[in-house]
C-alpha cells in the first residue's frame, strides 16, 4: 500500500489450494463482486478448490470508498456440481477452470454427468460485472441417448415445448446436442427472460408411427429448436425403404 496524495493505492495478491467449494460464500466477502459472487457460490456448489490465484489493484479514497482498478485471478476446481439453470438438473462430478476479471468472469467445465446426459464440456460466461444488469452466457456441449435430450429441452424452465407439443413420444437413437442459454442475472428471472437454443446430430434414431402406423428406422436427423420453432430432418429407413423426414412447428403466436 503506498499514499496517492489524501488517498491510498493497494495492491495484493492471494492465493487458496484444497478449499471446499462449500466454504467459498463464507470466504468471498460480499462486498467484494456483484452478481458474478452470487452466482458463483450459489450455482457452483460441492467438490474442492484445488488451486486459485488472484492480484488486485485499488485505490481507496479519503473518505475511505474502495475503487477497484485491476484484477486478475484464475481457480481450478474438481468434482463439483454446476448448476447451469435452476431449477434445471445440475451436473456433478465436473472440473472447471474460472478466469476472473472485473467485468467479466469465465468458466470452463469437463466432464460430469446429469443423470444418462454426459456434458462433455461448457463454457459460463458471466459479463458485463462493471455495470447493471450483468449477463450469463452459457453453452453445453453434452453426449445423450435421445429421450433424455428431449426431456432435458422439454424441462419447464426452458419452455422450448411450452406452446405447441414437442416432437412424436418414443424417439429413441444417440445425440449430441449443443445448448445455448442466455440470460440476465436478475433475482426474479422469469422464463421470458430466457434466450434458448438447442442443435443437436441424431444417429441410430427411430421414430414410431411416422405414416400409416409405420415406424421410420436407422434415422440420422438433425434437430433445431429455440423459442419460436424447432426444425427435426433427415433420412432414414420406412417399412425398409429409404425415406426422408422432415418435421416442423412455429412457437409464435
């Protein structure tokens, strides 16, 4: 800390190795960040802090008010649960790796699973932390046996289905899906406040009673899906013969 004329200039560095994730609301003053702490120690949640690095910069003026000028810091987690939406199903069992600066917090995730979907890995990136209101920006990349995708983008929160029904029950096949939310970090977040969108590559899919009672089998679909519509094409096998597939609907009003 050195004098800056009537006010003062401090700098600091810190360092945490093999802290539960648990004790991080109790260790992070709330003073200290905005929406990025609440966020953090209430989203990410169980596992260990197995190393973090931070450097700041302030300038504290006469009257004692705290002006933040720099700071820097990076933390590695393992085995910890991410809760990317509530009241969505979190994932657990996940490694991440935050940078942190002042307006703008990153996170990277590997791995964990959320019952048969396995993310292979996401990006949480929070914005905007100098100002109001700060945004989430989340994309999932996950691995999923099919019924379990569509259960996971039918969840209420996303309201993807909400308007219109979802596509034919009994889709069944792999997929590997990518997940896009976006979103203020706003303590009354409603579901209109939600931007969604879901791409996902469908092989080995069949879907029942497609024309006639005739299932199609053998699918490769790609699906589309956001708040306003959702597209499902491809080919695949009709009654043993090749068929194309396409299926449509408009969310709007």
């Amino acid at each position: 800390a050195r004098r800056d004329g009537a006010a003062w200039t401090v700098e600091a560095e810190a360092e945490l190795d093999r802290v539960a994730i648990a004790d991080l609301p109790g260790l992070w003053p709330e003073g200290l960040g905005t929406g990025e702490r609440t966020w953090i120690t209430q989203n990410i949640t169980d596992g260990t802090v197995t190393g973090a690095r931070f450097r700041l910069a302030a300038r504290i003026d006469a009257e004692g008010a705290v002006e933040p000028v720099s700071l820097a810091g990076e933390v590695t987690a393992e085995d910890a649960t991410v809760h990317y939406l509530r009241p969505m199903p979190p994932a657990t069992g996940v490694a991440a790796r935050a940078t942190v600066g002042l307006d703008q917090v990153t996170v990277v995730t590997r791995g964990g699973a959320v019952g048969a979907i396995r993310p292979t890995d996401a990006t949480i990136v929070l914005s905007g932390l100098d100002k109001r209101p700060q945004w989430a920006d989340i994309a999932v990349r996950i691995e999923s046996p099919l019924p379990a995708a569509m259960e996971l983008l039918a969840h209420p929160k996303l309201a993807l289905f909400a308007r219109r029904a979802p596509p034919p029950r009994g889709i069944t096949g792999q997929g590997e899906l990518d997940l896009a939310l976006r979103f203020p970090l706003l303590d009354a977040l409603t579901v209109d406040g939600i931007e969604a969108r879901a791409r996902a590559e469908l092989v080995e899919a069949g879907v029942p009673d497609v024309v006639l009672g005739r299932p199609l089998t053998d699918g490769r679909f790609t699906l589309e899906a956001s708040e306003t519509s959702l597209k499902l094409d491809g080919t695949g096998k009709l009654a043993g013969l090749e068929a194309t597939l396409a299926y449509e609907t408009d969310f709007r009003a």
